[in-house]
C-alpha cells in the first residue's frame, strides 16, 4: 500500500469511527459537556504532559545510550516534542516516530536509531498494557460487563476469529521464516532489545520510567474529567483510563482519534456508565495533548527557517 493510500485509509478509519459513536450517542449532551470545562483542572492537565514528555525522552535516551548511540537529553527532548506534534497531525500515529529515529539516524547508526525508537516505544506500550490488565482485574463492574459481552458471543464466531489471527500468524512466520534480509534484521533487532531493554541495570530503569509515564498519561485522563466536572471517583477513573488509552496504540487512525472514543464509549457502557461521559473525557484528553504538542511545531518551524537561511 502507498504512504497515500495509508494515510487516506486511516482518515477514512477516524472519520467512520467518530461518525458511529455520534450516531449512536446523543451528540448535544456531548457538547453540552465540553462546553463546562474548567480552565484550572485542563491547565492542570497540561502541566502533567510536560515532566510527562521529559520523561519520555530520558527514556529514549536510555535505550539509545544501552545500544551504544549518543543522543543528548535536550536534544530527545526537543525531538520527542516534534515527534509527539507530527503524531497529532499525520495519519498513523506512529509518523513523527518514524521522523524521530530518522533525524537520529543522520548522526548515528541507521539501524540503532530505528531499534531505540521501537523499543523506547515497545517499553510504554508493554507499561500501559500492565497498567491496564491491572485496571481491568481491579474494576468489578468492567469484569462484569465483559463478562456479560462474551456470554453473548457466537462461538461459532469466535472460533472463526480464532482461526483467522492464528492463519495470519502462520503467514506472518513463514513470510518471516522465508526472508534472508528479515531474519537478519530481526536478529539485529533481538540483540538490541538485549541491551536497551532487557539488560540486568536497563530492565529496572525501562519499567520504572514507563510506569512513571503510562502514570502520568492515566493523570492526565483523570483530570480531564475533573475539568468536565465527571467526578466517578478517582479509584474508578483511574481503573477505567488505561484501556481506553490502551486502544490508541492501534495504528489505525489519526492521532487516535475514533478508535480512543469508541474505546471509552465500550468501556464506560460495559462498566455500567454513560457513554457520554466516557466520550467526553476522550475528546479533552485528545484536545489537551493537541495543544501539549504544539512545542513540536515551534521545532518544525525553527528548522523550516534554518533550511531557508542556508539556501538563501
């Protein structure tokens, strides 16, 4: 698939996904919420993106620096701002990541700077995952709302579901398997996630600053609904907040738009709560680290001026 097509796929993908949950969901009671934020808890919310941000970057800085890369932490911070911005806007959510381990690669090695991102990534994905299993095993209601969701599946579906993801498992492996050039990368990419992920020292600095971070992406949820007055109870939205964020690691649409606010409008259904609210709070969180972003631009604009100067 073209970066065209892909790009257009994924828009397509948000516009659908924003389209359902306003057909399905009342819409003006919606608005109505966002038109009560209050400006104290979002600046709050604000705030906590940008040790949030720091964080991060220090943590791409670990890894490059256990594969033997250089890379200064006001350089990964600068440079995690932009990529964060370049996320927000361009399809995929993953673009201004690809951008990130490219502007590293032109002062290292091109395949380290690749492996620094992936794990650096790989790192907080695995952190809100945990983060979230936990949430999961610890919200009663959500249990039992899927819970009651499997007994009303077709097994027949299911089972055919099944036999799809481990079809396309088989099919990966072997395209895997049958790649010279892919197995030779993913050993490289094996050895580094030795060193910048899995070392006796790395493992406890990865999770530790991952867990810090999928913390502060959950804080910044938390408050979005005090900003809305959606007072459930910190312990319930503090359970309810890692599998909607969770879901916007699927690269599937823009900046996570759609597939995060259908997330929070399954979960907050199946917990037994308004859709409504759960949409709400996604929409504020998407809008807050939109402008949490916007350093990133000043970053693109700044080298956009710096590229004009040299060839003028």
């Amino acid at each position: 698939m073209t970066p065209r097509r892909a790009a257009l796929l994924r828009l397509s993908v948000t516009v659908i996904l924003l389209g359902l949950v306003a057909w399905r969901l009342d819409t003006a009671e919606i608005a109505a919420q966002l038109g009560t934020i209050a400006p104290g808890w979002a600046l709050a919310a604000l705030a906590l993106t940008v040790p949030q941000v720091v964080v991060s970057a220090w943590r791409w800085r670990l890894t490059a620096h256990g594969i033997g890369l250089d890379l200064r932490l006001p350089v990964a911070v600068r440079e995690y701002y932009l990529a964060t911005f370049l996320n927000q806007i361009l399809p995929g959510g993953v673009l201004g990541d690809a951008t990130r381990a490219w502007r590293h690669a032109r002062h290292n090695d091109n395949r380290g700077a690749v492996h620094a991102v992936l794990i650096e990534r790989l790192s907080g994905q695995l952190a809100m995952l945990l983060i979230a299993a936990l949430a999961v095993l610890q919200a009663r209601g959500l249990r039992q709302g899927v819970a009651r969701a499997f007994e009303q599946i077709d097994p027949w579906a299911a089972t055919g579901g099944f036999i799809l993801l481990a079809g396309g498992g088989l099919l990966t492996a072997f395209l895997v398997r049958g790649s010279r050039r892919m197995a030779i990368h993913l050993l490289s990419l094996i050895d580094s996630l030795g060193r910048g992920l899995l070392g006796r020292r790395m493992v406890a600095l990865q999770l530790a600053s991952s867990l810090l971070v999928a913390a502060s992406y959950v804080g910044v949820f938390v408050l979005c609904a005090q900003a809305l007055g959606l007072d459930r109870g910190a312990q319930s939205l503090w359970m309810l907040a890692p599998p909607v964020l969770l879901a916007m690691a699927i690269p599937l649409s823009v900046a996570g738009w759609g597939l995060r606010e259908g997330a929070a409008a399954v979960i907050w259904s199946l917990a037994g709560l308004p859709a409504q609210e759960g949409v709400a709070i996604s929409i504020t969180y998407g809008l807050i680290v939109l402008v949490s972003s916007l350093p990133g631009l000043v970053v693109l604009a700044r080298g956009g001026r710096r590229r004009a100067a040299a060839h003028a």
